[in-house]
C-alpha cells in the first residue's frame, strides 16, 4: 500500500465534504461568537459534517458521528470510518477541527493528548486528521 497516496485521498475527500459544507452554509454559521467561538464553530462544523454525509453519502467516508454533547474532554471532535478497496484499507478514522484566530498562538487540540491517542492506537486504529479553520 502506498500510505502517501491514501492520506492524500482522506485529506482530499475531508477537505472537499468541508468546502461543500461552508459553501452551503455561504460561509456565514448561526452562531454567537463570543466566547470561546473556536469551540462553537467547531460544534457546529462536528454536526454539519455528520449531516452533509447522511444527505450526501460518500463512497469512502461513511459512519460519520460527532463528539458526544455536554462532555467538553472527547477524545475526537468528529470520527468516520473510511474505505478504500484499492488500497486494502478499512478503518475508523478520528478528527479534530481546530478554529484559529492570526492573532491567537495558544490553541490544545483534542488529540494532542498523548493518551487518548496512545489508546486509540492500541484499539488498533492509527489514522488521525486535524481540521483548521482560520
């Protein structure tokens, strides 16, 4: 398998469900924005992507969820199994999405948590995407 081939295919398709959601959202989302606004865009961004793929279903990305509400320490933003047969690949797949501000430069991503990431991989998983937003 050709690992670099199959990482830019995730990071293709990723990219391309989330470009349709902002594009369907015109770029603008229903929320405040005043506090803590990293976390309310990536909340609603974590729900989008879960809708966006039960009305557009993928042909690799599919079981879309996001993180469980009202718990502020999930060890994944949204989650999603990914399939590709050319590349004999079939695994559950954790991400994070990062909303960022030029002039913010302390951010703590979810996954950078050594050990939820040392667990996920010993439930024998190993791929991990971030999403940033500026």
């Amino acid at each position: 398998m050709d690992e670099q081939k199959l990482e830019l295919l995730i990071k293709k398709d990723i990219e391309s469900i989330f470009n349709n959601i902002l594009k369907e959202h015109n770029y603008i989302f229903p929320i405040s924005a005043k506090s803590r606004s990293g976390a309310e865009i990536s909340d609603y961004l974590e729900d989008s992507f879960v809708e966006y793929l039960s009305r557009n279903p993928h042909n690799r990305v599919y079981n879309p969820k996001s993180a469980p509400k009202g718990a502020t320490k999930n060890p994944f933003d949204f989650c999603f199994n990914y399939k590709n047969e050319n590349f004999g690949f079939d695994d559950l797949i954790w991400g994070d999405i990062k909303a960022t501000k030029k002039s913010y430069e302390d951010s703590n991503p979810d996954l950078g948590t050594p050990e939820k990431i040392i667990k996920f991989i010993m439930d024998g998983h190993f791929c991990l995407i971030f999403v940033f937003f500026e």
